[in-house]
C-alpha cells in the first residue's frame, strides 16, 4: 500500500530541468543551424521575401532616389519658379518614375515679369531653366543661343502660352495709365496685330494688370519694327507702348 502511494507521489525526471510539455514545444520550434520561427508563418502569405532581395530592393530604391536630384531641371534664382515647384516634381518622380518625362502644362515664370505655360506634356529632366528662358521687363527670351536650340517640338521649343507683365497702356507726356476708351482699344488691336504678325494668337489683354497674354506654335526669331510697339521675336517679344 505505501509502495502504491510513493509511486504516485513520485514524478519521472524532466528532461533538462523541464516538463514534458515544454520540452515538446522546444522539440517543435527547434530548427536546424539554430534558427526557430518566433512567429508562425500563414499559409495564406502572397508573398514571402529573403532578406537579400529585400536589401537588393532597398538599394534600388537607394539608387532611384539619388538619381531624382541629377534629373531635376535646375532652376537658382529665387524670384523664378515654376508649376509645379522642383520639390513636387522630385516627389512626382519619385511616386511615379519617369514623371519628369512628361509633365503636363508645365509652367515657368519671373514674379513681376511673366510666365510661359508649355501645353501638353514636357519632358524636364536636366534642364537648366535659366539658360534657356529669360525673362527682362516685358520681354522673355527662350534659346537665346540659337545653337543651342533643339527642333521645333522638342525641349521647349514647343507650342506654349506666354504671359507678360508690365504690358499697360500710357500716354508717353502726361504719364496717364488708360484702363479704358478708345485709346485703349487702338493699344489692344495693336497687340492684337503684333501678335498675329509674329506668327502668334492673341488670346486676351487686362489693362487694370498690364497682362497680355498669347500662344505660339514654337519660339523663333522674328524682327518687326513699329512706332508704338517693338517686337524683335516670338523668343523676344517686347512691347513698347
């Protein structure tokens, strides 16, 4: 009878100091050359990648991004921007590679001078902005260096709509600044004119802000003197009232 009792009271020795429970669960989660799964793997996965492809990814994507800032057009002086902003750009590049290769409507302007919105899509990868348009008091010069100066249809030589400030209408003697009547009216025929003699569409004119603004195919030289206005080009147009 109390043989019966000291072999209940008495427990089978656990292996390394452990219950048969734990050691059963060490047995299931031991893996060889030491690795274990601290968290199960479902079945159901869509995917399950090897630390090497994920480092070769984070180096691609390491390598796009230092790329973005070579790629971006270079634009240094703060009274210049663009639409969108080279920040948006670099992030649109960055979202969206090859978003610099065709950016639609984009924009170039001066504070106080003008702007030129190329229509369609642009590619602007590498531009140097500041060689290529120059904007002076109501004048914007695009490929000042003829050479330099891709065909018609690529780059920026490309249907754009321009944009001048300044553009108001004065009467040289007495310095008045007219907003309406008929001297107004003949200033405006005459940008009208202007504009279709260079090969440009007029598209609208606003005294009170002195904007003229105009389409044109492509930016070439054009040379047409006039008493009340000059207009040297389409890549130079200047308006002298």
């Amino acid at each position: 009878m109390h043989r019966k009792i000291l072999k209940k009271m008495v427990k089978p020795p656990y292996e390394n100091g452990l219950s048969k429970d734990q050691n059963n669960h060490l047995k299931v989660n031991h893996k060889p050359n030491g690795v274990t799964h601290d968290h199960p793997i479902s079945k159901g996965a869509s995917s399950i990648s090897i630390n090497g492809h994920r480092a070769g990814e984070a180096a691609i994507a390491y390598e796009h991004g230092a790329d973005i800032e070579a790629l971006m057009p270079k634009l240094r002086h703060s009274d210049y921007y663009t639409e969108p902003r080279i920040q948006e750009l670099a992030a649109k590049e960055r979202a969206e590679p090859g978003f610099c290769r065709r950016v639609p409507d984009f924009v170039i302007g001066r504070h106080d001078f003008g702007s030129i919105k190329f229509i369609g899509e642009t590619d602007v990868r590498r531009l140097d902005l500041e060689s290529i348009v120059q904007f002076n008091n109501r004048e914007v010069i695009v490929y000042m260096d003829e050479t330099k100066k891709p065909p018609v249809g690529q780059g920026l030589n490309k249907p754009a709509e321009v944009t001048l400030l300044n553009v108001k209408c004065y009467d040289r003697k007495t310095g008045r600044h007219y907003t309406e009547g008929p001297r107004l009216e003949k200033y405006k025929e005459m940008l009208k004119k202007k504009a279709e003699d260079q090969g440009a569409e007029f598209v609208s004119y606003d005294p009170e802000k002195g904007e003229w603004t105009f389409k044109v195919q492509h930016f070439s030289k054009y040379l047409l003197d006039d008493d009340s206005c000059t207009i040297p080009d389409t890549s130079s147009m200047s308006p002298v009232c």
